[in-house]
C-alpha cells in the first residue's frame, strides 16, 4: 500500500536509501505516523527473486556504477573498479548480509579515551554514552530476530562451523558459538526457519535472514504513511538561502529528472554513496559540499581490518553447506596492547562457492600453486577477520571529475592505505587463524587478502564538536538542523564487530528524536 | 559450446586433420581434442590459434580432472570478430616468445613446466591478463565444471541442507 506523496509536499521526510539505516528509520518514522518518501536508486527483489547463483546474484544486486580507487590496499590493484561490495535494491545491502550481529563492546565507544594517541589515527570518541545504547540495541535485537538474545536460541553449527569450533577449542579458545545471527533458529516474526541453504551472501530465499526489504520495508508502507520510489536515484539535495535543505534532486527509472520538497531530508546511500552526495550538493552558499564546514565530510574512510583464512584438510568439509556466517571466536575481540596493537578482532566461518573462492582466494594468482588449492576445495573450511581499524584523515571518498556516472555526476574514488596499527592487527589475526585451522591437522592454509569492503564506515562521522565531524550525536548535520545521516557513514569509530545492528539501533534512536522535534517544530 | 563429437570416427578425424600439440588436432574450420572426444568450431581464428590458447587456457589454470572441453567453452567466446584481431596478435606473440627459448611453437613445448616459463615472461601482457582475468569467471563459473571439485550449486530447490548433510562431518 503506496502513499503516494506529491512531488511539492514539502512536509515529508525524504529518506535516501533503504538499507539498514534508511529502511529501518523510514519504517520507525512511518510507524510514529510521520510521512515519508523514501528514494532508492535500485528495484524491488524479494525472496522469490533472489538467484542463488554467486556472478548471477552480484549482477542482479550489487551497486555497478562507476567507481575508482587509489591507495596501497590491495583492492586498489585486484578490484579497481569495484571498491566496496554493496547492494542497490530496495533492502540495500541487508538483501546481501551475512546476518552477524553483535553489539559494540563498552570501551569501543570511547576509542580515543581508552586507546590513547596512536600516531596518524583520527580517533575520537562517540558522543554517546554506551548506557543510552542498550535499550536501543535490546530494541534492534528484537527487530532482527537475533539468535543468543531474548529467549531466541542459537543456530545448530555446520561442517565448517565444527572444524573451526575444534581448531579453537584445541587452541584454549572459550568464548567460541554459533554466534548471535540475525537469521530464525525458529520460525520467527512471521519468517521461516534457517534451511541451511548455504546462500545467506545471495539474498535468503526462504526469508529466514533478517533484511529491510522484506521487514521493515512493507510493514512501514502498510501504515499508508510511507511510500518507497524505487529506482530513483537522487543527484543533488537543494537549499535555500538560509541555508536549510529544501528537497532533493532525482532521476527516475528513464532518467527523467524530479524534484522532491521535503522538510527533513535523512542520507542514508551507504559510506561512499552518502558523502559523495553531500560533495555533489556544493552551491555558490555551501562550496565545499553540504554539512562540510569542518572539511570531515568524506574522510575517515573505515572498511574494518579484514583478512580470511582458509585452510585444507585431508578429508572433506563441505563448507558451502548451511549459514555462511556460521561461527565465531571472540576471545581476540578484547583490547589488549600486548599483542602489538590497540582495539581487537573477531573471527567469523565464512564459505564462499567455487566461482567465488576463485575470484577471491589469491586474486590474479594463477598456475598449480594456486590451482592445487581449488582442487580440494570440497576439503576446504574458511573464517573471516573482522577487527577494528584506524580512522584516518587521508582515507577518503573524494568526487573523481575525469570519471563520470551514468548521470554525468564526478565518481567517486575511494582512496584507502593501511594504518600501521591495521597491518599488525591482520597479521596477528592471520598468524591466529592458520594456528586455529593447524590444530586440527589442516595440510595447507592460505592467509587470503581482503575483498572489496563490505562493512564501510566512518565518511560523516559523528563528533561532540562540529569541528571534528559532520553529524552530532543524534545523526543531525552540525550544519544544517534539517539533514541528517542515517547509515555507517555517521560511525566515529568502527568496532571490532560487525556494523549493521549499531546502524540499525542507530536509525531507531534517530527516529525517536526526528519524531520528537517534529513534534517540537524545531525542525 | 563445445559439442560430443558424435559424427567422425576417431581415424575419420585425425585423417583429416593435422596434429596441434600433443592433445589438439586442427582442421579446417575446427579444433578438437586428440581422442576425438570433443570438437569446436572456428570462424574467426585460426583453428590452430584457438588449440593455442586452449592449451594457454588449461597452463594458467591446470586442473588434470578437468577435460580440455571445459577449457575451449571458457575461451569459446574470443572466436568472434571483436575479438580475433587481439587473440591472434597475442598467440603470436606467444608463439614468438617461445621460438625464443628454442621452441618451434608455444604449443609445442612439451612440458607443461617450459609453457609456464614462457607464460611468465608475458605475465604482465595485457592480452595474458585479459586471457586470465576471463578465466576466473569463464572456467570456473561453468555450471558443468562444479561437479568435478565437489560443489553442489544451488540448494533451495531440493529444501537446502537441513535434512541432506549441512553437519555430516565426521572426521572432526
Ligand atoms: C556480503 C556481505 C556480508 C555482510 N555481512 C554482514 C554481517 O554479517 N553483519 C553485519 O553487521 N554487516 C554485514 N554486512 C554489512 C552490511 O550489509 C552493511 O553494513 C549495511 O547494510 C549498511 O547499511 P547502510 O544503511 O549504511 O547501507 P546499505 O544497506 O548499503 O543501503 C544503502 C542504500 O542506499 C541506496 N543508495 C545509495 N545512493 C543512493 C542515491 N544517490 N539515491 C538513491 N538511493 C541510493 C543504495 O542503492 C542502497 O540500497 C555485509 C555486507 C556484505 C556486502
Ligand atoms: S543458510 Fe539459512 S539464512 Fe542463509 S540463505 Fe539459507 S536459509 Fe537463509
């Protein structure tokens, strides 16, 4: 049930994206009875429509436009065109998501406070105190159906799940489970049961994963107060003189241009479509891009320390089988200085398909050291690295005027290079991993380099004062009072864990307080 | 695609055909591979152009249980007009750098050894990294070839791996 909203309704709140921040703030606004219009660049695919097929999916759902990359990650040289791993569709990347979902440990919050100066990092803390976040995250849990909280027991463990919970058993390892999953154990929330299907990455066909698209997304459109125009990818957000945002700019599937009133307009294209946005949005009043008079706007690029290990063993493992995400250890997620370096890391099963593994086990390798790797595959098991790396002020989204989009719009390169602090992270963490999988006899194990990034972070981030970030501590711009940002980009810090039920606790709270100045008419 | 040679008998072909490396035979408007076993068709290139690149094709990424059909469907595709200019000018090359190190031919280097050697030497080649780089998907995304490492491809049509094994390690 659409509510259509009139182009000159200037009473809307405009919500750009529909991923885990965009789409849970629209449903959360509509369910206040707020009126939302929310614009998505992709279509509309639900469960039926996912293809589990590794290259079938990514073309059906992966965000495609141009893009380039510079820097020393590696990325920069594998994947030059294709920076970050993100979905366009409605349901944004949640269609994608493994569905890992843990909440920030306490002293996260405070990375400044309790890691001291670290050479080169722009730390900060948040502006939050972690006790405001926990009725929040209790709130995001209950959303997404999350295993190991509430009375929601854990998923049952895989064949790769069994081979890593023994390698870390065997190491002393304790804090090791099939994780807290936002993907039903029970049927749940009117969604099925995990069927161990073994395509979480492809969009879950039996809807058994938590995703935007088909949660959030038509329970807000059933109040009749939220309507989602799908492939309409906004250009510009526009202001008027005294500097308030005023509506947004957006071309429709033929490419025909609308402009879209609004009273509030909320960013929420994920961190590099969001502050490419903002530097798209320059005017003669705001010449570095909107939100940007501390000049942080597009800087701070986090991706998460990554890495993969995947090991092979003399029998078979079969790790396709079942979650993708189906474990994890936390033992190293602590901060602890002794090991060479501040913040922690997790380790979490990941599997990827034999097209996948090939594209991503030794990018550009090639010959019998890496082909004999692919010949045993099916005795393979794998796990993920997830830690925490530096903001820094050089790692940043920046408009590439010599490459245009599909709309004539500058893309956006994404520079990033390794802090130090990163480098020593992964390699205690690979040095870990290949341990965990030796333990339980792996013949060979193979220390993979990072993938394009799926967790990006950090682009608009939050600060206490409006020198150091772009947003306050309610996602509101220090700028402009009627423009806010609802995704990862508003992360001051990124966390060893995975990002997406902080966003989603995020966007709940960030409700809570449009709502309410709504209601105040401070905006 | 490749196609089962079902028409010429094995001596009806190689009668008909000239050898190209130890596993090739071309012809006329064809490759196929020695046994017989498969057949392609060319138009574009040079029938013993594509037995080159074929047998480039499996020296990038060798797999000895992955029959050399696979390897002519992964690079099937460069046999248009697009692309012929670019393939025959690089399997020259190829070729040229082989006679360098004393062979008549790429694809007459016996060992697979002395192939990679001269592989190595172009490694940084545009045409060796479009060659390659199109493998990842055009070899490994071939549905028929997933059997031959083990993996099963989609599971949601026969209701996942809840009941059909997604724990049935036993070793661990
Ligand atoms: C393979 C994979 C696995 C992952 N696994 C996990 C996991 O286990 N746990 C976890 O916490 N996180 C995981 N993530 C990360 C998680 O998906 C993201 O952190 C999260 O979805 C980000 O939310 P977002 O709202 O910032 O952006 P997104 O969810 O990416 O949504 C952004 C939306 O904005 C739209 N958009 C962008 N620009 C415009 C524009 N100009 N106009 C209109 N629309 C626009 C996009 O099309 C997109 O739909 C994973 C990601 C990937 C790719
Ligand atoms: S393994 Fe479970 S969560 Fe993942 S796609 Fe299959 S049914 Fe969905």
């Amino acid at each position: 049930m659409a509510a259509p909203f009139e182009l000159s309704d200037d009473s809307v709140v405009v919500i750009i994206g529909t991923g885990a921040g965009g789409g849970v703030l629209a449903n959360e606004l509509a369910q206040k009875g707020v009126s939302v219009v929310s614009l998505e660049a992709g279509g509309r695919y639900l469960p039926e429509d996912y293809i589990n097929d590794e290259w079938e999916s990514f073309g059906q759902l992966a965000w495609l436009d141009a893009r380039t990359t510079s820097g020393d990650w590696r990325v920069a040289n594998d994947f030059s065109g294709l920076p970050a791993w993100i979905v366009k569709a409605v349901g944004g990347t949640t269609t994608h998501w493994a569905g890992a979902s843990l909440r920030f440990q306490d002293h996260e919050w405070k990375a400044a406070t309790t890691y001291g100066p670290v050479q080169g990092a722009n730390l900060l803390d948040w502006p939050i105190d972690p006790r405001e976040m926990d009725d929040y995250y209790t709130k995001a849990e209950n959303k997404l159906g999350v295993t190991r909280t509430g009375d929601r027991a854990g998923l049952p463990g895989n064949n790769n799940y069994k081979v890593f919970e023994a390698g870390a058993k065997a190491l002393g390892y304790e804090e090791v489970s099939t994780g807290r999953m936002a993907i039903n154990s029970a049927s749940n929330d009117d969604r099925a049961a995990c069927q161990q299907t073994g395509f979480c990455f492809q969009g879950c066909k039996w809807g058994a994963k938590w995703s935007a698209a088909y949660t959030d997304i038509p329970r807000g459109e059933a109040t009749g107060n939220l309507e989602v125009r799908e492939r309409a990818h906004v250009l510009k957000i526009e202001h008027d003189d005294s500097g308030k945002v005023t509506g947004v700019l957006y071309a429709d599937a033929d490419g025909n241009q609308h402009l879209q009133k609004a009273r509030i307009v909320c960013v929420a294209g994920n961190s590099i479509e969001s502050p490419r946005l903002l530097l798209n949005s320059a005017s003669n009043m705001f010449p570095e891009g909107l939100a940007n008079s501390s000049g942080q706007v597009g800087r701070n690029y986090m991706r998460h320390m990554t890495g993969s290990v995947y090991a092979v063993f003399d029998k078979p493992v079969k790790m396709w089988r079942g979650t993708t995400m189906a474990g994890i250890i936390q033992d190293e997620a602590r901060h602890d200085p002794s090991r060479g370096f501040v913040g922690g890391y997790e380790l979490e099963t990941l599997a990827l398909g034999l097209p996948f593994m090939a594209a991503f086990l030794d990018p550009g390798g090639w010959g019998r050291e890496f082909t004999t790797a692919l010949d045993s595959y099916e005795n393979m098991a794998g796990m993920w690295i997830v830690g925490e790396d530096m903001p820094q002020e050089t790692n940043r989204i920046t408009l590439n005027h010599d490459v245009k989009d599909q709309y004539g719009l500058p893309a956006p390169n994404v520079h990033f290079d390794d802090h130090p602090n990163d480098v020593a992270m992964r390699n205690h963490a690979y040095k870990q991993g290949m341990a965990v999988y030796e333990a339980v006899g792996a013949t060979r194990v193979f220390p993979t380099p990072p993938y394009p990034s799926t967790h990006n972070l950090g682009t608009n981030r939050m600060s206490e004062n409006s020198r150091d970030g772009v947003v306050n501590k309610h996602g509101q711009t220090h700028d402009i009072a009627n423009l806010f940002i609802s995704d990862g980009s508003q992360f001051t810090t990124g966390a060893a864990e995975n990002p997406t039920l902080t966003i989603v606790a995020l966007a709940i709270r960030q409700a809570d307080f449009i709502a309410a100045e709504m209601g105040k008419n401070n905006i | 695609m490749t196609s089962r040679n079902t028409k010429l008998t094995r001596r009806q072909l190689l009668s008909r055909s000239a050898a190209a490396g130890a596993a090739f035979v071309v012809g006329a408007g064809y490759v196929a591979g020695s046994s017989a076993a498969w057949a392609m068709n060319v138009e574009h290139v040079q029938p013993t152009t594509m037995a080159t690149l074929i047998q480039m094709a499996r020296d990038i990424y060798p797999h000895d249980h992955v029959a050399d059909e696979f390897y002519a469907a992964a690079v099937k595709g460069y046999d248009s007009a697009d692309a012929a200019p670019m393939i025959e000018a690089g399997i020259a090359a190829l070729d040229a750098a082989a006679r360098g190190k004393g062979y008549a031919s790429y694809i007459e280097a016996g060992w697979e050894r002395d192939r990679v050697d001269i592989l190595r030497g172009l490694e940084n080649s545009t045409f060796f990294q479009t060659i390659r780089g199109g493998l990842v998907t055009g070899l490994y995304n071939q549905k028929a070839v997933w059997p031959l490492f083990g993996y099963e491809g989609e599971s949601f049509s026969k209701g996942g791996y809840i009941d059909r094994g997604f724990d049935d390690i036993n070793w661990i």
